[in-house]
C-alpha cells in the first residue's frame, strides 16, 4: 500500500549569474542576477527536489551530471529530481564546468535546510501571457503578434511549503509565459520568471523560496510585448537600407539596433520597466493564492517516476520564419523524456522539452487529479524543438515550421504518458 508520510521541506537558492569571462561579447552587462532555486521534500524514505534554474534551458548533460550527483550524495534518484529551465532568453553565454555543481549546491543548501513541514495547494489566474500566434491582416499570413482569441491557459498553480509554525518556507509555482521581455537588450536578466520570484521573496522578507515552474509557453508570449516589435521594425528598416532582407528572419538578441539612437533607447528602457511590472503582477496573484490556501496537509505520498514516448521525425529543407509552407525530408526518430513528480494529491507532469500550451490543457482536463500541472523545459532537452498540438501542425507559425517532429504523434503521446505515470501512481496507493 502507498501511505503517506509527515513531510519535511527545505528550500535555498544559489547565484548562478555568468562571470564576465562567460559572457557573450556583445553583452552589455547584468540587469539582474541569476539563481538556482530548490525545493527538497522528504516523506518517510521517500525525498524529492524541485530546482528551477534561470537558463534558456537544461542541456542533456547538465541533466545528467546534477541528477547523478544528486543521487550519489544525498540518496534521491532521477525520477524524483525535477530540474526545470525558466527559458529566459537572457542567460548569457556557455557556462563554466562548475555550473552544474552550483545547482547540485542549491539542493545541498536546501536539504540542510529541512524541517517538519504542511504542504497546501491552490490557484489562481492571471492575464500577463497571450496566445503569439496570429494572421497578419496586411499580409494574411502568419506571424506573431498578440492573438486574444486563441489558445491561452491563464491558470496559475501554486504549491505551498510552510513549518508547522505556519511560517513559510517555500512556494512552487507553473505559469505558461515566454520568458523574452529582456531579450533584444543583450544583458542577463531572469526575466518574467526572475522578476516575479524576487517579488514573493521581498514581500515574505526572504524568509521564503519562490520556485518558478515553467507551464506549456510553446505558443504564449507576454501579453504587453510592443517594445520588441518596435524595435524589430526599426531593426528590418535598418538592415534593408544596407540591401538585406530579415523580414522572414530573426538575428539574435539586439543584433544590429543602434543603442544611441534615442527611439531604441527609449523602447529598451520600457522592456525593463515590463520585466519588472510583469513579475510584480505574476507575484502578487501567487501572493494571493498562498494566503488563500487554508486546507494544508501534515501526511503526504510522494513519488516520481520518468519514461520516454518515441515520435517520428523530420528535417527541414526550405528557410523562412514563418507564413509561407514549410518542406521536409524523413528524419531520425525524435524521443521525449516524460516526468511525474507526485507531491500528495498534486500532480506534476514533466516534459523535456517545449509545448504548446493546449496540450497541457489537455493533461489537465484528462487527469483523474484536478490538482495537475505541467512543467515543461524539465529533465534535459529534447531534440524535437517546439512540440505543436495536434491542430497547430499546418499552420505556418515558426514554431510549427522549426519543430522536427512530425504530425500526429506528439500531442496525445505526451498525454497518455503522463496519464500513465499518474495511473502506475495510483496503483501503488
């Protein structure tokens, strides 16, 4: 039988901000500071840890090297890690060979940390992400651009850690959002998902860790975004004047804006001031979601468990960002690491990769647990690129167009996977 068990919790978070020898040449400094946050949870023999790290995302071998340390040192296997990328598009460069040990280090600080612990959940709703997938009326294509009518989860799924003091100790919270508001400024910055922990955290006094967990954002940007199409207008006028055509194409980060010129200057102080405002926002309904939470549990079952679903895959062979059919030759077979991550009746399912957010909602609705979530850029980094649901394959977005899985296998495998780990769960109840 699979009873549960008086928990314990622990939580810390470690800078991992990229030394100034790690930073891309074109960086133009640190906005703010990046972290490893972590989350351990022990429930009679059984512990686990939850560790979101600000990156773009979690590398097969960065996987690989913190779970096994994991392992190896403090007893918790790989089923039960859930290392998590909070995809940030201002990261920085390449790290150095310490990175890994860095987040390992968030765990140890965060086990040292354990005390006896209640485990609530709620949630909430806010409108801070939009659907970035839209036909562009001037040229009835696609392209991206704030689609308020289509596929947007608003949930916002918050799980709570606190002492029997009733004094918290940590927050695990999934929304669905690109984290991209810094992006074109070519400096580090955790973005949305950085912003809004350092609000929870400054409001409870730091006396709590506010963990991110990264919700299907495959297809959902920050609903006020203007700044960067601005600023990609005034980056394709630019380079047209020299005969280059990226009107199809993207270079990276700010490549190629003129930083004096005042209107860039301008509309890269508002990216800033969003990044802010946005996490503020996102935190503050977080904060609202704790102090609703009355019911807490003190007896809890905890488990993992991982698999791996196989789809077929494709490889591009024309160019173009988006709006005009993509052409594809036979490629190799695309697997997909699948996680569960079960924390009394709250369900956390696990993808390595990026996901449209209608799949997620999907999970949720098929889930025999209402409390389910789904924590994508989780346990390393599939080759599939982004991972469209069902209806999406055929439309000429370019995440549609990138993604190197073919049509109709991804969605409802991810699904049933899932549900299968929840299933094997339940079994063992």
């Amino acid at each position: 039988m699979f009873f549960g068990s008086s928990p314990s919790a622990g939580a810390a978070k470690v800078d991992v901000t990229p030394a100034e020898g790690e930073l891309p040449k074109n960086n133009q400094g640190i906005l703010d500071r990046l972290y490893a946050r972590a989350v351990v949870v022990e429930s009679g023999s059984t512990s686990a840890a939850m560790v979101t790290v600000d990156a773009g995302g979690v590398p097969e071998a960065v996987w690989q090297a913190v779970t096994q340390q994991v392992q190896k040192e403090f007893g918790i296997p790989a089923s039960n890690v859930l290392l998590t990328a909070t995809h940030t598009h201002s990261a920085g460069g390449q790290r150095g060979p310490d990175y890994p040990a860095k987040i390992v280090e968030s765990v140890r600080q965060a086990r040292q940390k354990l005390t006896p612990a209640r485990v609530g959940y709620g949630t909430g709703v806010s409108y801070i992400n939009v659907n970035r997938n839209i036909i562009d009326r001037k040229t009835n294509r696609w392209w991206e651009g704030p689609n308020y009518d289509g596929p947007s989860d608003k949930a916002v799924a918050v799980l709570k850690f606190e002492a029997l003091t009733g004094q918290p100790i940590a927050v695990y919270y999934n929304y669905a959002v690109h984290a991209v508001l810094a992006g074109q400024l070519d400096q580090v910055s955790g973005d949305i998902p950085g912003a809004a922990s350092r609000y929870i955290e400054d409001s409870l006094d730091d006396g709590v860790v506010a963990v991110w967990s990264t919700g299907a954002a495959g297809d959902q940007n920050p609903i006020y975004f203007q700044q960067t199409y601005d600023l990609r207008e005034i980056r394709i006028k630019d380079y047209a004047t020299r005969g280059i055509d990226i009107s199809n194409s993207m270079p990276p980060g700010g490549e190629g804006l003129d930083r004096q010129n005042p209107r860039v200057a301008k509309l890269m102080n508002q990216q800033r001031q969003m990044v802010s405002s946005m996490g503020q926002f996102l935190g503050e309904e977080v904060l609202h979601v704790m102090r609703g939470i009355e019911r807490t549990d003190t007896a809890i079952a905890l488990a993992g468990a991982s698999s791996v679903v196989r789809c077929p895959g494709r490889e591009r062979t024309n160019q173009g960002r988006a709006g005009f059919e993509g052409t594809y030759q036979e490629g190799a077979p695309v697997d997909i690491r699948l996680g569960l991550l079960r924390v009394g009746d709250v369900m956390i399912g696990a993808v390595n990769a990026e996901v449209f957010n209608p799949i997620a909602q999907r999970l949720k609705r098929e889930s025999p647990y209402q409390a389910t979530m789904m924590a994508t850029l989780t346990n390393g980094s599939a080759r599939s690129g982004y991972i469209p649901d069902d209806a999406s394959f055929g439309k000429q977005t370019f995440e549609v167009l990138s993604s190197r899985l073919q049509p109709g296998c991804a969605e409802s495998s991810i699904v049933n996977g899932i549900l299968d780990l929840i299933a094997a769960s339940r079994k063992a109840e």
